[in-house]
C-alpha cells in the first residue's frame, strides 16, 4: 500500500515536472496567424460570393455556388499538398472554414486509396470530417425541432 | 540447486564473457534525415523518402530489407551466415520486418520495442551470439514518416498544427551485424541492461519524450548500480528518442537523484534535425535511435573521438487504441554499452 501510494505521488510530482518544463505556446502569436490566415480564407470566400451575386439573380443561389468554390479550392490545396501547411500555420484559422472541412474529407481519401476505392478510399474518408456531418446533422434537428416547437418554423 | 546467471552483474546487467562485435552495418536514410545535421554521417541517402513506391509501407519494408542487405555486404558476408534475423518496426504486427524477413529467408525473430528496438535487437544478438546459439546475428529496423503518421497520428494531409512536443518520425532503415570478437574490428558491445516498462502517468501521446524520459532514467540509473559506474566512466551517454523535450526531463530527472551528466548527454532525436522548425522536438521512429547509433556513433568510435558508449534507446510502447481510451503512455528504455578496443 505505501509503496503504490509513494508511486502515486511520484507519478504525480512528476506531471507537474512535465508541466513546468513544457514549452510555452505564444498564444497571441498563433492567434494572429489564425487570424490572418481564417480571415484571408474568408476574405477570399466572400469575393467569390460577390462574384457570383453580381452574375446570379438569387442570393441561395450565389451561396451555394460559393459553398462549392470554396470546397473545391479546399480540395485542390490538398491535392497539391499545401493545405496541411496552411494548417500548420493557421491552425483553427484554416481547420474552421468550410475548405478546412475539405481537407479533412479529402486528405483521408488520399490517405487510404491504396487500401481500395470502396473499403478504403470511401470507407475511410470520413474518418476526420464524421463528426462534422453526426455532429451536424443532430444540431440541425433540434434546431427545426425547437423552431417548430416555438412557432418559430417556416 | 539455486540457478546461477554467471554473466549477471547487480540485479538487472547482463556482463558478455565474450564481447561480440558489429562487424558490418548500414544506414540508409530518407531526404530529411540526410540533409540535417547528421546527415554525413549515413551512408546512403534516398532522394524520394517513397523510393518509387506506391505506399508508405511497401518504401518502410524496402528501406528495411535494402539496408538488412547492405549491411550483410559490409561485412563481407552472404545470408547463410547468419543464423538470425531480428528484426521490429512501429507498424502493427511489425509487418515490415516480417515482410523482409521473407525475402532475406534466414530464422526470423520479429521483436517489438517501439522506438527501443535498436538496443533490444543488437542486446539479444550479442547475447545470442556470446552464448554460443548462433554464429552471426542481423539486427535491422526501420520506419517511415508517413506510415507511421497514417498508423498513429492523422492523415499525411491533414490540416494540423504540430506542437513543439510533437516528435517527427524518422524516415529510413538501418541494419548490423553482430559477430565473435574474432571477426573485424568494430565496437564490441560489453553489457546490456534490459529495462522494466515505466509509466508515470503521461496520457498525452503527442508528448513522447515526457512519456519515456522517466524510463531512460530508470534504466540509466540500474546500470548505473549494476556496474558501478558513473557517466565519467563513459565517453558518451546517448539516449533516443527523448528529444528536446524528453531529454529536458530526463536530465532534471537524473539531477534529483544527484548524478550529473554535464557535456556527456546526447539525444539522438533531439540531434537528428537540428533545429528544423517542422520537426517540433525531434525526430522519434525505431530506425531513428539505430540510424544514431549505426551511423554516428559507429563511425565517430572507429574515428576514436568515443571509447566507451553507453546507448539508451527509448521506446513508447502505446497505441491509438489505447491512447484513444484515455490509457497513458508506457515507456521502456534498453541500455548497451559499446567499446572499442
């Protein structure tokens, strides 16, 4: 018994080591990045929205068609192998917009083609980006299901 | 009759009657590995860390088998003068090494230390080789940034940002052989002290050196007793793959119980790339600690700058499944001491 609890308080003392002795992220600086770098994927995003607003009559129209941009740049950053580095220097900045999103479906596709199209490239691909689309989807639920609740629905 | 281990020394330190030598030995690099620090040191570097090969594991399992063979040439030798293979990777069921084992068709004994297995490898060689079970022993590891990443970690092409904790996984293979002290004229490797596995509780797997450095030290401290020595006996203390971050810890570590290790420490992971902004604290992967020892470490012993080496190759022996159910991360860590004549 003593000698567990003296490896207990061992083990412990020995987090706190690591605690201390960790490197110190610069948060304001990584906050700065993402900043830059999230805003600039946002910046872009509403100029291709802008774009098509001033070439689509409809604004659901101009948005999806923006949604779709944005997803197939997100693709081909990844395809060409940038996009981990955008991440890199982003993080959440890159990871949050919706080509973060395509990068994480796309990356694991890339990721497990060699174990086959169907068990690993289709299988696998949503091993990153499932929790987006549960996760999603459940949100959207209970949000109609309130809104119905409430009156507040269409 | 109460058994009797002749060639114990303390309670954990086999002493060889017979010291085997390395007698041929080859490190075979990937580009990253090449172009950094001790990169002059290996001796063939591969300029697409893919080899020309579709997957990640098919280049691991060739880097793996292609060094295994060039170290057999160095040595002048051809696979039926081998009596073993032993061989381990970081992949599941230590494919790559089984994968070469088939080819190079000599007794196989696959082992699994995680990044340790340099130290368990080339320990159970000469102890096999002292012990009069075999003639000859080849030792061969490798790893590979990107199927260990897959295996580990995320996809190759995932958006992530890396912490400085973050370790790199080295891209290569490296092989020796490991003979009587009859044969060449390599290092010979004196004792070994085989380490318990230590967990003091890290469950954070992107902070591997912090998960290993208590079982660095706890081995390091066993010979330490088991041979009365101290680091002024050795020329050279070299640990892998604690990396920067590890190798902090583990000297805090060693500090308390008083011993000091002054200029004496080195970290293979933590030497492997510099300060190369990617890397975060260093490099880790089995062939990393091998790649140190076979390269480095050989070659500045033949060149006479060490005498007397004591290696702790350290090893995190978790996996995503058991990381991902919240278990921490345990360590081990293998010592060898190497000599020259």
């Amino acid at each position: 018994m003593d000698r567990d609890r003296k490896a207990i308080e061992g083990a412990k003392d020995y987090q706190r080591l690591v605690q201390q002795l960790a490197p110190k992220p610069n948060a304001a600086r990584l906050a700065a990045r993402a900043f830059l770098v999230g805003g600039t994927i946002c910046f872009l995003g509403q100029f291709v929205f802008d774009y098509f607003r001033y070439r689509q009559p409809t604004e659901g129209e101009a948005i999806a068609a923006t949604l779709a941009s944005m997803i197939l740049l997100g693709v081909v950053l990844t395809a060409l192998g940038v996009y981990d580095d955008v991440g890199q220097l982003g993080g959440m900045g890159a990871a949050v917009p919706i080509t973060g999103f395509a990068n994480a479906l796309t990356s694991a596709a890339m990721d497990f083609r060699r174990e086959g199209f169907v068990l690993g490239m289709a299988a696998k691909m949503f091993v990153i980006a499932g929790p987006v689309i549960v996760f999603g989807i459940l949100a959207g639920t209970l949000t109609g299901l309130v809104a119905w609740l409430v009156g507040a629905g269409p | 009759m109460p058994a009797i281990a002749v060639q114990r020394l303390g309670e954990y330190t086999v002493q060889l009657r017979q010291p085997p030598r390395i007698v041929g030995a080859f490190t075979l690099m990937g580009p990253r590995e090449g172009a950094g620090p001790l990169g002059q040191y290996f001796d063939a570097i591969v300029d697409d860390d893919m080899w020309g090969e579709v997957s990640a594991e098919k280049a691991e399992r060739k880097y793996l088998e292609h060094a295994a063979r060039r170290a057999l040439d160095q040595a002048g030798l051809a696979e039926q003068d081998v009596d073993y293979l032993i061989a381990g990777d970081l992949l599941n069921q230590i494919v790559s090494a089984t994968f070469s084992a088939r080819s190079l068709g000599i007794p196989y004994l696959g082992v699994f230390a995680a990044c340790a297995t340099s130290a368990l490898g080339l320990g159970l060689a000469a102890m096999l080789v002292d012990g009069g079970y075999a003639r000859r022993v080849l030792v061969a590891t490798a790893s590979h940034y990107q199927s260990v990443e897959r295996q580990y970690r995320y996809p190759i092409e995932l958006n992530i940002q890396r912490k400085e904790t973050n370790q790199w996984t080295a891209t290569g293979g490296a092989a020796a052989v490991v003979a009587p002290p009859g044969e060449g004229a390599g290092p010979r490797i004196t004792r070994i002290t085989f380490g318990r596995v230590v967990d003091w509780g890290i469950k954070d797997a992107n902070d591997m050196g912090a998960a290993m450095a208590p079982a660095a030290c706890d081995t390091l401290l066993r010979h330490f007793q088991d041979t009365n020595t101290t680091p002024g006996d050795y020329d050279l203390i070299i640990t892998g793959d604690l990396a920067k971050v590890g190798s902090k810890l583990f000297r805090a570590l060693v500090e308390r119980v008083g011993v000091t290790l002054g200029g004496k420490h080195m970290d293979g992971g933590a030497s492997m790339y510099g300060t190369a902004p990617w890397a975060g604290a260093g490099a880790s992967g089995s062939v990393c600690s091998m790649a140190v020892l076979l390269g480095y470490v050989y070659k500045e012993m033949a060149r006479g700058r060490y005498r007397r080496v004591l290696a702790l190759p350290t090893g995190c022996l978790h996996s995503p499944t058991t990381w991902q159910q919240g278990d921490s991360c345990p360590g081990i860590s293998h010592a060898i001491v190497l000599e020259t004549d």
